[in-house]
C-alpha cells in the first residue's frame, strides 16, 4: 500500500470497540435478563465504565454504547416486574 492509501485508512472513523462489547452484552441481557439479574447489572456497570473512553475526534458515535445500555436496563426491568418475553432463536 502507498502511504496515501494508509493516511486515508488512519483517517476513516471506526467503531469503539467498548462499545460494541456493551451491545452485545445488553443483548444478551435483554434476552436472558429476566431470568439471570447480574447479566444486566454487570453490563450497566461495564457500559457506564467504558463510555468514558470514547473519542469524538477517532470514533464514530457513541450509539452502541446507549443501545446496549438501554436493553440492559429492559432485561433490568423485565426481571424486577417478572415479565416475561418469548425470544424464539
């Protein structure tokens, strides 16, 4: 590669890899949440440590981090009101 082409791909904008982990996690929260609690807790409590790393200048967006943290607080309140969901996989 020329040392165009690697300026050009230093300079594109990715994804915050913390970010990405808390979706997933808040997925499996939400899937599993209303049964097991501290897979939500522990992924509320990683995604609200982890937000702090993300960088305006190198990173896209922080939405990955608010999704995952919003279905983990949805599997949170599925498992306090015990409402059940039929997630069929």
């Amino acid at each position: 590669m020329t040392e165009e082409e690697k300026l050009y791909l230093s300079e594109i904008k990715r994804q915050n890899p913390y970010g990405i982990i808390t979706m997933l996690m808040g997925l499996i929260s939400f899937l599993f949440g209303p049964i097991f609690v501290v897979i939500p807790i522990c992924t509320i409590f990683f995604g609200v440590i982890t937000l702090r790393t993300f960088n305006k200048i190198t990173e896209d967006n922080p939405w990955t981090f608010y999704i995952g943290l919003a279905l983990a607080f949805y599997g949170l309140i599925l498992y306090f009101t015990s409402g059940p969901h039929n997630v069929i996989i």
